[in-house]
C-alpha cells in the first residue's frame, strides 16, 4: 500500500513538474518574451500529455479564434524540435523538402492526407512547399494515442471534418544533409 502511494505521488510530482516546465506562468510586471524560438534544450526532457492536453485546450481556443490551426515551438535540439499544434478546421497541402514529421495525437481526431501530387504549389525558404492541396493521396484516420511518421520530401495535408479538432504534439527531424560524391 506504501508502494502504491509511493508511486501515485512520484506521478503528481512528474505531473506538477512537467505543467510547470510545459505552461507558462505569468510573472508580475514582467514584459512578455519575443515571439522567438525557445533556447536550445541540452538535456533530457520529461513531457506529461496531461499538461500537453491542457496547454492544447488553450491552442485550440485560439485556433476557434482564428483561421482554425494555430501552433507552438514547445523547444530547440541539434537536429530537430518540438511543437505543439492544434486544429479546427483544415489546411493545405505541404510538404518539408528537409524536415520528417512525427505526429503524436494527444487529443481529438482527424484525417492526414499523405503522399500524391501538391495543388497549386508554391516553394518558400528552407525547402518548404505550400499548396490548396492534394490529389490522390492516401488518408490515415487519426485519434488521440495514434502515431504518425510523414519522411521528409512527402505531401500531407491534415482534414478536420466540421465539429472535428485534433491537437498533436510534433517532433520535426531534420534530415542529413547528402554528400556529393
């Protein structure tokens, strides 16, 4: 019985660590930091998805608000980072020439589109392309605790049927960079 409260505690205590890492706390008087990308992380980094979820429920609100997708940098590593990103309503095609996408879906569920030809594509900076979306490409029905891993250089496109919201938290990996031989 000791045990089990033992490890019900060491839970809260994991819980109430990672919310306070996770959410932001407001500080008295204090100017809100730039909109930059957080510093790089050098170390191990415990996530709760309960926290994840919390600070999810606040994306989503601002998604409902605006153009129905809104996301975060949660932190910076050499060679990938984390975002948290939320849904209300579709978006385009795109597609990461330099970047894998790992999805985790912590909340919600949704349609990812991935593979076929981008709509209307239009290339921006660092590899990426944008698009209205995809044509012939395979759809993967997503909820919360599925996984989905899109290879850099493939079209997605994530669909919100009307109602729907989704909230993932991402893992984007670079890949390496090729060498000429």
């Amino acid at each position: 019985m000791q045990l089990l409260a033992l490890a019900k505690s060491a839970s809260l205590g994991a819980a109430l660590i990672s919310a306070t890492v996770l959410l932001p706390h407001p500080q008295k008087d204090a100017t809100p930091p730039p909109p930059a990308a957080p510093a790089m992380v050098t170390s191990p980094e415990v996530l709760n998805l309960d926290a994840l979820a919390a600070q999810g429920e606040q994306l989503l609100a601002k998604a409902r608000a605006g153009n129905g997708s809104t996301a975060i940098t949660l932190a910076n590593y050499k060679g990938h980072y984390t975002m948290l990103t939320a849904r209300t309503k579709s978006g385009g095609g795109e597609l990461h020439q330099h970047y894998a996408d790992f999805l985790f879906v912590i909340a919600g569920e949704g349609t990812e589109l991935t593979g076929g030809t981008m709509l209307n594509p239009k290339d921006l900076p660092d590899g990426e392309v944008r698009g209205t979306g995809l044509d012939g490409a395979t759809p993967h029905i997503l909820h919360k605790g599925d996984v989905i891993h899109i290879p850099a250089g493939t079209p997605h496109q994530a669909i919100e049927a009307p109602g729907q919201t989704i909230t993932i938290y991402v893992i984007k990996v670079r890949e390496p960079e090729t060498q000429a031989q």
